[in-house]
C-alpha cells in the first residue's frame, strides 16, 4: 500500500518549524480520503476538577510533534509508510453542557471510524474517554484497556454529574464496555478520597511497584494481563512524574518517567490495539512544550504499534 | 466606629509573606461577626469561551494582595480602620452546571449581604455578574452599572447557553436590573462578531477615546453619565492592556493601562457604589502577580470609594 | 463579491480553541483558489544578531490570533467579508543560507502575488522585508515605506553579510525601491552605533516625539508624509516596548504601547496599502502570548484597511 | 477518637480549588483547640547563602497542598481521621536579625508543642532545623536525625554566621541535640568546600549509591542506622533533582526522583517519627508548582507516618 | 581626552552576545587603571521586607546591557568615547549582618571613588542608598536627592531594624546627607501605613500628576526643585509599572512607563548628577529580562548625562 | 604545582552570586598566562534545525556554575587545586557565514590549545565539534569519541549544508579524525528520518539498553569499547531527558537523568580525556537554570577527570 500513501511534508524541503502545525506534519484528512489511522484532536475540559486548560491540548501537541521524524529505531517500523496516517483536525464540541459534548465526541469518533480504521485522540479531559469507548464497544465488543493514570478516574458522580474526568471507567465499567478481567490501570499513586476508590475488578500497578520491582516486571504482568485481546489504550499525561509533565490538570508528585513510559508503550507491539487516547495535557501549566513532546511520543509509540510491522 | 473595627494583621509584628493568605490580610468574616464590606471570592469558570482558569483568581488575587498598606494617601482614607471589612472566604459553586452555579451564587451573596452590606466579588469569570446583579437589585432596584470591559459581554447566548461569560448584561438588561440609561462601558476595543454586538441603550468609552482625548476626558463623560445613581462596578481586568494584565482569559490588545483604570475608580468617591465584582483574573497566564497585583488595587481602590471620608 | 467569500470558520460551531491554526481561523488558499489579500508566514530568523527564534513567529501568531473576530467596530468593516482573506501558508526557506533564503523568499512572495493582490507577512526576522519590497516594487514601483521600529534597520553590513535584520532598508534605498521622501520611521529609540546611523533622507517619529508631542502629532507628521503614494507597512513588533512585546529579538526600553500603534495604523483608512510585513515575532521570550497577540492584531488592523470600506 | 476530629474541608461540597487556603485544606488550630499534629509555616530565609526566597514557602506549599486527598493507598492510612491534624498557620519571626528570628522560632515552636505533640514544619530556610532541634530535645533527648539533602549543612560559620542554612546540623551536634550514632545523611552529591565538609559522625547516602545499588538498599541502611530511636525527619527539597524540585535556593544536578523520596519516606511506617521540616521551597524559581507539590506529597507521607495504623 | 580611552568591544567583531558580561561590554577597571565613571554591583538583598533577590541584580543587569549602543541620540552624546566608563565589578558584603554590610558598602564605594570620580551603582535592594550617599556627603555636602520610587523610604524602623530598604532616605535627613529644600520623590503611589509615612520636607510627584497633568508638567517641576544643586540620582525600580519591571520586590501597580523614566533622565542633561544608584531588580521575577533592559537603559541616559556634551 | 595556582574567588569573602561571571568564578585566563585546562565559550548556533538560541548558552552556563565548589566528594579530587583552571572567554565567530565560522572556531581553538594542554568547550550548537575535532586531530591523531546525545548526528547533509548540527561526526568520520573501533554514542532514542541513519562503526547505547539492562552495564560497554584510547569526550545536552534539560534546541521524551550522565563521566576517571564539549544549551527553553546547572556540574565532572588525582 505504501506507494499510494502520503506522509509527512518533506523536512528537507521545508524545516520543521514551518507550515501549519498538523500532527507530525500529516496531511489532513480531506487531502487523502481514507486513512488506516487519523489522529483527531478534542479540545473539551468542561469535566476537571482542578486546574482546567486541556482544550488547548490538541493545538499544543501537534505544535509540539513538529520534530518527530519518520522512521522509529526501537520498533524499526515506518509507521507513516506502513500506513496512511492522517490529522483528521479537532471534533468540536459543546464546552458548558457536559451531556451534549459527549453525544458530540460520540457521534464524532463514530463518523471518524467510518473513514478511518484506529483513531489515536489527543484531549482534551479524561471525560472524552467514556463516548470513545462506547464507539469502540459498537465495533469490537468490550475491550480491554491498558489505562495509564495517576488515578484511577473510576470515581461515581462528582457535584451529581456522572460525566467528568473522573468517572469515565466507573460508566465504561457499567455499560460493559471494558473486558474488565483483561484490563489494568499502571502508574496509580497518590491518595484518594476514600479505599473504596481503588476500585474492583481492575488491576493496578502502582508507581511504587515500579520503583521497587523495576520496569521488566510490570511490563511482564500488563501483558501477562492483556493477553490475546484488542486493547483499548488510554494514556493520562499524568502517569507521568510532574517533572516530566508539568502541564497537566491534577498532578501528582512520585511518578513514571517519559521512559518508562515510552518502553511499556513498546512492549505492546504485536498487540491488537484498537484505538487510543491522551489526554490532560494543560499547555498553560507546561514548559518549554515537554509535556507536550512527551504527549507527542506517546502518541508516535502507539501509532507505531498500530502500524503493525516494517514495511 | 474605628474603636471595635479589627483591620488586617499588624505588618510590624507580621511580615507580609507570612500567615494565611486572606485579602489584604484583614480578618475572616467569621472571626468579626458583621462588617460593612466583605471581600468574597467565587472560584468558577465554566462560563468561559477562550481560556478558562479563573477559578484560581481569588486565591491568586488574596496572594498578590499582601502588599496593600492602610492608608491611602490618594483618597487621603484609611478605608480598613473607617469601616469593618472581612475576608468572607469563596462561595463554593458546582463547576459542572452553569445554571446550579448561578443559582448558589446568587444564594451565597444574598446570604452574605445579610452579614456584609456591600460585596466586593473575586472572581471567577464574568458569568458570576449575573446573580451578583440580581442580588444588588433586590435592594436597590435598578442600578447604574460602571462597567470596565474590553468587551460588551451583551452576547445573546453561546453554544446555545444563556449563562456565560458573554452574556451577563444581556441578561441583566432583560430582567430590568440595570437603569442603562445611567451605565456605562469603559475600555471596549476589539473586534466584535457583528456591528450589532455593540448593544443599545449603553454608553461605551472606547479605548481609541481615552488614546485620542485622554483621561481626563474620559473620566467627565462616565461621572455625567453615572449621575447620582447607586453604582455597581464590574471590573474585567481584561479592560487592562496585556502588558498590564497577561493574566486573563480573552486578552486584547490596545487596553487600559493600571495608571488608567485607578485614577478613573479614585474619580468616583462621593459616588455610592453599592457592590462590585473583579473577574477573569486566570493565574496559569499571569506572570510574577502582576495581574494578581493589578486586581488587588482595584479592589482597593474600590473599597476606598466605598469607606467613604476619612475617618 | 460577499456571496462567494468564504469567511473564518464559525464561532458559534466550532470553539475558537478548536481546530488547525489558520491565521484568524480563516481558509488556506488551495481552499478557495484566489484570494484579495493573503497572510502568509515566512519562517526565516538568520538573519538575527541577538536573540533568534523568530522562526516560530507564524505558528505563533496563528495561534494568538485565534481570537479575532470578524467585525472591527473601530473602522466599521468586517474584513473577511469584504474581501476574499486566506492564510497561504508559509514560505519554506534555507536556515543555513542567507542569499539563498532572500532568492526563495523573493520567489516565493512573487508566486503568491499572482493568486493575491496584496500579501500580509507574517516574519520572521527583518531581513525579509527586502525580497518583498522588491517583488512589490515589480509591482508598483517605487513606494512609500511606512517603518515601524525600534531600530532604523540601515546599517551597510553586519560581520561582511550585507542581508541581515539590520540592514533592509539601506538594500532597498540602494536598489530604489523606495520613494524616500515619501517614507517615514515611526517608533525609533534606543542607543545606535554612531550618529551616521540615523540615515538620510527618511523623516523619524521618535517614541521621545510621541511622549512629548502626543500621538495625533504623530499621526499628523505620519499621514502628511505618506502623501497619497502607495504604502508599504513594515511593523517591527520590537517598535512597542517590551512590555508590550516581550517576545521579540532586540527589545528596547521606552516603547510605543500597543494601543498607540493600533490606533496610528487605523489612520491610514482610505490610503492605498499595498502589502505589509509584521516581523521580530520570537515566541520563546513570548509570555501568554502578549506579543503574539499583538501581532495579530497588528495584522487585522492592516488587513482591515487594506479591505477598505464597509461591505 | 475519630467521632471528634474535624477533617479537611469537604471537597465534594467545596471544590478543591476554593476557600482559603490551609494545608490540605485542614482546619487551622484556633478552630479545634488541641491538636495531635500540626503543620506550620517558618517563612524564613534569612540565613540563605545563594537564591532567597524560601520566605514564601509556606504560602507556596499550602496552595500546593489543595489536591491532598484524605485517604494514603500505600500505607492503608487515612491520617487526617486517625488523627487531629491542623494547620498552625506561621511563626512570625524577623527578616533582619537571624539570632532574634531563631529565639522567635524557637519560642514559637515550643508555645506550639503545648498544644500540638507533633509539628510538621515548612521552611524557610534550613537554619530553621535548629531552633526545632532544641524543642525536640527539651521533649525527647537525643534523637536520631533523618536528613535528606544535597548539601550536609555542616559548616561551622559563613560570614562569620553561626546560624545560617549550611550550618544547623554542626550547631546541634555540638550543642548534643542529635544522636550521632542512629543519624544519617540521604541524598548527598555535588561538590564541596573541603573535604573536611564531609562531616564526623553521620552516616551518608550520596545519590550516587542510590543510582548503582538501588533503591532498596538505601532504604535497609536507612532503616538499620535509625534503629529504633525516635527520628527527626529534615527535608530540604533539593535532595530532589532540579528536575522534580526546580523552586529551590541551592539546586544541584543529580538528585533523588520525587517516587525516590516518597518511598524512602514510607518506609518509616511504624517508627516513632517526633516532628519533621520540610525546607528551602523557593517559590520563585517553582514551575507549575512542582516543587510545592512535591512538598506537600512529602509532609502528607510524614503526616501518614506519625498518625499510626489505619483507624 | 578619547585617543586613551577603551570603550566597549567592537561588535562588529565579537557578536553582542559573546564575552564576558561586563556592563555595556566596557572594560573592567583593572584594565584601564582609572575611569571617570564606574558601573559597579551591589549585590546585597538582605535588608528587603518582602520579595528577595535583588542580590541577583548586579548579573542580571550586566546581562541585558550588551544591547547598549555607544551612541545615544537623544542627546547627542557618546557616552563611553566622552568619558572612561567602565565596570568595577562588585562590591561584596556579607548578607548575614546588615551593620556591616552597610560598612563594607561605604568602604568599598569610597575606595572606588577614589579611582572613579561618579559611581553608578547597581543593587541590591534600596538600603545601599544610605552608604552610597555618605560617601557622595564626603565629597559633596548635602546634595540634591532625585528620587525615582513607589515608596518614599521613609520609614523609620522595620523590626527594630533602622538599617533596610524601607529606611534610607530617613536615615539620609537625619544625617544632614540631603538637601531636602532641592529633593523630590517622582513616582511616588500606592498605600501607606500612615498619612505620617508622606515625609517632611520632600516634594513628591505622584503618579496620579503624571497621569492627569502630563509629562513635561512632572519635568518642569522636578528641574525646578533641583535647581543647579548638583544631584544624586536614586532609582528603584519599582518606579515602573509592574508590566514594566515585573522583576521587582515590592512591586505597586499604576507605575510610570519605561518611556516616561528615561524621558524624565534625559532631562537632567546639563545638571550637575554626581552619583546615581538603580536598586531593586530582582531578576527572579522578571521576564525576558524586561526589567533588567530598562534598568540598563536607565544606567544608559544615567551615563550619559554625567559625560556631559558631545565630543 | 598547587603553590603557584590561581583557584576561584573565594565563596568566604565574595558571596556566589558576586562578581563577574567567569566559569566556576576561575580567573580569566589573562590574568594566569597559561593554564592546564581551559573552560572556552563558542557562542554559535547558525548550524541548528529547530530551536535556536545556543549562542546564549555560554553566558547561561556560567551564570549557572556559580554554586561549583572546589572539591569533588565522588571522585576525591580537588580540579581547580590539582590543575590551573581558566576561563579563557568565547571564541568569537560569524553568526552569517557558517563556513567561515567553522574556520574562525577552528583558529581559535588551536591557538587557544597552545596556551591551555586542553579544552572544556561550552557551545553553542553542535556544528561546533568538527572544528574541535580537527585540532584534536592535529595533536593527537584519531581519537575515541565518547557521544552523549539523543541523536546521532551523522546526517550528510541538510538543506545542502554540510556544516550543521546535525552532521558533525559525518565530517568528522568522513575526515579521519575519530578511531570509530573505540567510538560509542550514549543515550539515542526518538525517532529518526531513515533507517540509515543508525550509522555504521559507532556503538550505540540507547536509553532504552539504560532503561532496560541498568546503568552498570552501560557503563561497562561503555569503557570496553574505549579501551585505553585518548578519549574527546561530546556531550549534547539534549542526552538529558526534557526534564531534566528543557533548555535545548531538538528535545526529545525518553532520555537520561542528569544523575545517570554525572555517574557515567565519573566512571571515566584514570581515562585521558584530551578534550570536551558541552553542546546545545539554549537558554530561552531553560527554567530556573535547571539546564545550564546540569550543563555546568557535566563540565566540572569532565575537568575532575581531567585534573587527575588527588593533589
């Protein structure tokens, strides 16, 4: 297929800081038609709790993914050659009604998914979560998820509204969206609310685990988790220690470096993944773009995998 | 009065970067019992368009307060010694539901007005002028509103939204809480949506007015127009130029400078002003306090109109 | 013209958060085939003797600029709707290779000139302005050159290079693409390397001149010089204090602020502009985008005038 | 005792962006009495020998403290309900004579302990530690001190100072305050006056051990030095690389991770810790507030430690 | 006189941002032997009552100075080829102790007046004014005070302490170092303690003045106050606008513009200024070193006008 | 030879943040005739793809090494004792013509080498290092190079040029200058244009081998491929993960701890380590000095090295 895909413009040609900002200088998605893979932004944080700001992440990661380049050494895959990857722009929705805006993203991805097999979405809030899942759901039945957070975001209502950035799983859970057996939160830390938060069914590997038990092992029990089944990836910017990601609405201090995270990412090649999201970055609280490259990786890691093999 | 009044913590015995960050440093209103003007924050921005973040302004603004003294040599007033004022804490609004947190708003500042005579608010985006209107109107009928703006906020709705940032004097003129034939706009540039968004019935002192005929000028047509009305003042501090106040949600440039905007509030002593508000001061944007600082003398200023003559 | 010119993307639908950053949200050039006037970005800073950076000054500026809106009370025109607005993308051009950038920046400028009248450049550094003038003086021959400055920009070299940042203007006198005592400096200041830096020939408004005289002086002494020749605007953004405009190369105390350069570049409603370049935009001294929405504002003020009267 | 601890603020009713703001939201002491533990600020910084600052630290770590939830995952501890914690708010000590300010502290601290049996302290500088030292002593002879830091905070004099933030740890040593034998040092690196700088007595972790033998085995020397002693805790934030803690007075490259400390700190579950400080938080130099958020993440896991098991 | 004179490094050589960082790239005074002006540092913050970190200032301001150019227009002159200027590097004192840092100040400056007949002194906080003025005593009597400020430093203690940056003019009067009948205070605003904290004897030009009755207005009266006494130039910082010098520690908003200061500076050309200092940038909490530019400037006109007329 | 060394300012008499900013605040290498080791500026950053701003990596770096001390506790050396250190300024170079910088870096260094037996260069960009080579060449043949960086820098050419920094070690290869059987880059990670790029000759110890297989083990590849070859050790600061140095011009996720870098440059005590560089430090990314403190202390652990034993 790849000789009728369309990469990313030229870097000899034109630098990298030049041209409009699409997610790692991708054509668009009116410019190819169909794509195996559209990378869509959704600027919608009307569900945080704390410090608000995530609608500007989707223009802050592509301005940030400028500098990724085409080839990835670690998986050797092409993946803008294996597969038309595409920036298939922002799904705009309603930012004071909470209800609308997720029958907005919903009816979004779904219409996306049509043109465009895997959708990696750039958030916006974790509230953006629970319609994409559902629009996975309609496509592969529960998936399992591989939830990269802080927290576990499985609260139930919060001011009596049951979709914010921390209950997307809690209604995921309970609409049967998620194979929860196959399903684990890595990088949880920090205190909750109550016990009751930590959450049933789910598995976790906390930060400390890692810490104490290195990166191989959690590695090993996330895929011995996962098994065989498609996965759902769902990456929280602040799965990462605030030192690396700064620009995030309710960081917490003891977490996984962009390593870690970038080599767990890897360890899913060969995995089914069936569609992503990153969310929670806040430009406003960012430096010098790091959380935003990092979110910009994260991003190029999962396309990757999504990529499947050389080409 | 002075005898029984408790003004801010002594800054001889206290340094002014020590103890809790109340406005001002003056005493919480639970520590005074009543007072003639209390300072209240009401920490919500869900109305925003563009950035949001203001829900941080009133910490911020009590932070960047500190520095404040008792005297104020311009209106030769001490205003914390003249009357009793407080720190009456924030009004905790849900950020998930505009017209719940309009309604708590409303509740929390008619409760307070039985406690404090006259509010100066913190916001909190412009949305919170709406039910802080209503409560003004419930005592005072209409009023003259000195509003100080880069933009009109006479939108109709938003998103389909009533209850915004955008809207409060819409609103507010259609309920009949204004007398607009005795309020003004002060600070409006910028590019509007349409020519009709320049609204009826106000008055508006552009900022290419103050540039062209000065000050000076500026400051007789507003006192003409307020008359002897009762006044409430809005405060954006986006009618500040950039320069002066980076801390915002909507910056435009071309505004007001500080220098500006306090001689025009010093201009209304002898006037009645019955409340104010201060709003959109977004601390993620803001830069070493200086908007914080900005918005704090405002509330000084006005609180200096509002003690009246010497003591 | 009206019924056929697409105009930026709405508001009411799309946040104006959301979405590719287009300058004022407005279509790209292959979007529409012709266009009245096109803003484009040329992403070239070798050309800097200080601080460099202003490469990112386009991707900058679209992003500020997000929050433009279609009306501008100020001159009572809606620019996009007069006249057929594009955002043509940027100009690509060698980092490494001074002569060669000017040569692709001139072919450049050249090429678009046939698919719009009238270009509005967004730099970049100073040292585009010279391919410009000359593919305007293709056009129009010699033509008034209206200079917004700190710096007069007429040294002869800079370490042997004879296109630099600072030398633009001596290039384009020598090669008489100028109508020189119809061109004006606005905005000079600062300390100079001798007193033969002060030029000949051009008439300089000195920032001491509008502190001393006011600005209608020195719209007076601005408006009589340009005469009715054809103009070219050329905004350093480094002409407003740094206060103003943190975020540019060779920042200079004493600035004009933005509200004065607004207002003098509104003067010139009815004279003929036939392009403009706004330059020394360098984000990485840039905070909540103060000088990026300066820019932007700079920008819709000459595009409104160029766009002429109401539709 | 539960039935008679007030708690943190509700943040369920009240955002945790809203109200005053305390350490994690606790009431402050003079609203329950009695207390079990207090957190109070020292904002002092006059004994700094580099960046000043840390004066704002308090105000900085309890706006940093807001997202504190009541419920410790990691040691099954809800300290907040297991024991009465408050925030003590700040000892009020002068900025132009240090001998005056540590009498002050030490006269404030022991006032405090009558009413508090634990204090957890935020610096201020480290020549806090030991005025603390000699309240501790008066209660506990001798204790084994735990010291996290860059720097051993040894010296004798500087500037012919005998108490400044590089010296506490000589001063109480020779003045008896510590148990030498049961004390050790974490977190050590950078270079040094002399080698003599290195210190008698004490047991030190440097950073390097840290990064070839583990994490695992810092904490078991940790834990067989400390023995079973009481314990102060000392912690000056840049143990933490610049990295996690950029907001500090004399950051050195090489540090601890956040989770580093965190886990070290954890590890002190069921030890009798008497009091702690946390200090040289510099606000100005913070970004994003990760240095604040990593203190307050380090007094909430001290506050974990001294309230005991789960309630 | 300039055929022996070295002036800044050729910049058409070393690039402005390369080599040392002297003020205005000039000799050091080792270099050159004697000088008729002497830039030097006064690194001392240890007397400030709120933000420290002015000690950072002398680096700060030599930093952004390498933008000066050696000819200055607005006054004809060529400061650095008129006169020997040089940098005699700092004066060091011990932050610990202010009675002797005091000291070592006046010994260091009167030490270096012996080889520089005017010094222009970069702080450090305020408090170095008093020492800095005895030694001017020494050579001149009372002298003029021109003092460019916020506050009035009038206060007579703070803490107990008669030696800080709140007290130096006070302690001046009360030393016979002034002329007070020939003294203004330019800039003064903000709240006071007391109506007693105006001062005696002082003429002050308040912002307010400046603001309603115009520049020249606020030149005329200070030239009148002075006279043909010959003047010491005193200028904190803190004179400025917040958006102006941002990177200050006591910062008032409603300043002067960075433009009006220097307009004000260049007045004084003719006058007789002695010695001047620049106090109070505190680089922590500047931006794009705008603080340290306008300081460096005001270092600039300071300069030139002590070197008199062209030559 | 210690009698007759000049050390740095002594931090007991001249507090730190006093007097110029020399590297470590060593003598300039005027005032010692000749030295051992010679800490050199190269303020050049024409050579880069993305974010400049190198040029002001030199000033930075030496602001920020104020806070080295004279001993080195992990490697129990004293360098500024057992060698003459000197700061011997900046090589200055034409930021227009990258060809004849190179020359100009090439002259300088070599003459620079007949007064200093090595070099410590602070860059700058990484075009710097081919020139460097070159006259490493010349005295010692083919050298190991030891290559820190997240890239590998051996592109042929970009836009046409063969100097950038992006193809030092191309040239360098292509040139004879390195012994590539002894040669090893550290730290690659991030995506590259082609597979190709990988290089061939050079070892490759990539974040991941660090991540995965610990630091141990890379120190030990490491120091077998070395063997006992003079070693020019290169180290591009962008090694270090965003966190930990924001300040640089192409950042990529995923990279080292500045603990980790320290560690591995001890391990190189008793190699000859003929020369260094320290690269791409660009201070308009950088926050709170964090970048140029870890640039500074990766300098000071290279000159300990140098400096041999123990004195």
């Amino acid at each position: 297929m790849t000789g009728d895909i369309i990469g990313p413009v030229d870097a000899t040609v034109v630098p990298r800081y030049a041209g409009l900002a699409t997610f790692a200088r991708l054509p668009v998605l009116e410019q190819v038609g169909r794509a195996d893979i559209a990378v869509v932004g959704i600027p919608f944080d009307s569900g945080v709790s704390y410090r608000p700001g995530a609608r500007f992440g989707p223009a802050h990661v592509r301005q940030a993914s400028r500098l990724l380049r085409p080839y990835n050494p670690a998986l050797d895959v092409s993946p803008f050659a294996a597969r038309q990857v595409v920036d298939a722009g922002d799904i705009a929705c309603n930012p004071f009604d909470i209800a609308e805006a997720v029958g907005q993203i919903q009816a979004g991805a779904r219409r996306l998914n049509e043109e465009a097999m895997k959708l990696v979405s750039i958030g916006g809030d974790h509230t953006i979560a629970l319609p994409l899942l559902r629009v996975i759901h309609e496509r592969h039945g529960p998936v399992a998820l591989l939830h990269f957070d802080a927290h576990l975001d499985t609260w139930d209502t919060y001011f009596g509204a049951p979709y914010t950035h921390g209950t997307p799983f809690r209604r995921a859970t309970e609409e049967g969206l998620l194979d929860l057996a196959r399903s684990v939160h890595v990088g949880i830390r920090g205190p909750l609310y109550t016990s009751e938060d930590l959450g049933d069914g789910f598995l976790a590997v906390h930060c400390t685990d890692i810490e104490l038990h290195g990166l191989a092992t959690a590695i090993e029990r996330m895929l011995e988790r996962l098994g065989d089944r498609p996965v759902y990836v769902s990456v929280d910017i602040d799965v990462l220690d605030p030192a690396h990601a700064p620009g995030t609405g309710t960081p917490e201090a003891g977490g996984m470096t962009s390593r870690e995270l970038l080599t767990m990412l890897r360890a899913l090649a060969g995995h089914q993944v069936v569609s992503a999201d990153i969310v929670e970055v806040a430009p406003a609280y960012d430096h010098a773009e790091i959380t935003g490259i990092a979110a910009a990786h994260v991003a190029y890691e999962l396309i990757s995998v999504m990529s499947g093999g050389k080409t």
